[in-house]
C-alpha cells in the first residue's frame, strides 16, 4: 500500500513538474537579467514553504548566481527578518510585515516575488497589490486557485495543482532554474 502512494505521489509530482510553463520561466530570466543590468533590487517574500522557498532562492541568486556571473544580484527576503516582522505585526497588522517593508526599501523600477500556493495570503495580497500600484514590476509563483495575488501580478506562473507539498516544489524547481540559468550560463548576464 506504502509503495503504491508513494508512486502515485511521484507521478503527480512530475506531471506538476512537467507542466511548468518554460517560455514564461525564460521571461523571468530575461526579467532578472534586466534587473541585474539595471541594478533594481528584487523582493521575494511568503509564507510558510513558500517563505522557506524564497529564502532558498534568494540565497542562490544572491551568492550563488551573483559570485558565477561575476555582478551582485540586489536581493533580499522579506520573510527573514523578525524583528522587522514581529515589530510590523505587534503595532501594525500581520497583513502589513511585507507591505511595510515594501514601503521602506522599494523603489519603481524594482522587482517583488511572491511566492504563494492559494494565492489569497492576506499579507502577500497587500505587498503584491502596493507593489504594482507604485512602479514595481510584479512576479507571482502560485498554485492552481492563483488567488488575488495572481490578478495584481503581471507575470505569473501557476502550478496547476492544490497540493500544498507539489506546488511548493515546483516553485522551488522554477527558482532553481532561475538561478542555475545564471550559474551555469553566466554569458546570461553580459
């Protein structure tokens, strides 16, 4: 029985895989290589395996990819702080710890990454939404419901699955790509 769910599992994790749209992950290389020629600074942030993801895919774009192409990607989570986060949420509103971080640091021109599987967190949906109301180009990795997110966000990606495990490695599968694109063709960046 354990062996049959586990390759059920399996083929429902590749055909997730398999439906990865590549043309709109090759947009969002092209999209960081612009950001890095430009110098924006680019803002990931979620929740849960989706917070644990962008905090993944930072690290590799900003050592990882920046140290192969030889110029520093600007890249920061905005899930890893928490003293910023546990300050915002105590005198603001947990819907705030991104939005308020955004209002800090971004500026137009720059890049905001939300990584979500239902699309609807309250405090991605806020980040996401200021960030295309005030010159941000906005990017969102998120699951088959796609949510609010989706509708604010200029380029999405949309796994189709509800599965909260599937969805958030694919994600990670997309950040890799975006990252190893770099590393591994680092004439991307010239």
């Amino acid at each position: 029985m354990m062996k049959t769910w586990l390759e059920n599992y399996i083929r429902d994790q590749q055909s997730a895989l398999q439906a990865i749209p590549l043309d709109a992950v090759a947009g969002l290389i092209e999209r960081l290589r612009r950001a890095l020629e430009d110098d924006r600074q680019i803002f990931v942030f979620g929740n849960g395996g989706s917070a644990a993801n962008a905090s993944h895919f930072v690290t590799d774009l900003g050592k990882g990819a920046s140290d192969k192409v030889g110029r520093r990607f600007r890249c920061m989570t905005l899930n890893d702080n928490v003293s910023w986060l546990t300050a915002i949420g105590n005198d603001y509103s947990y819907e705030d710890v991104f939005l308020r971080q955004l209002v800090n640091f971004a500026r137009p021109g720059d890049l905001a990454m939300a990584l979500s599987v239902s699309g609807s967190s309250p405090n991605v949906v806020k980040a996401i939404h200021w960030a295309a109301n005030n010159g941000l180009h906005t990017i969102a990795l998120v699951g088959r419901k796609r949510g609010k997110v989706a509708e604010y966000a200029q380029d999405v990606i949309a796994i189709e699955s509800e599965h909260y495990g599937r969805v958030e490695d694919a994600q990670m599968v997309i950040c890799h790509l975006l990252c190893y694109a770099f590393m591994e063709v680092p004439a991307l960046a010239k």
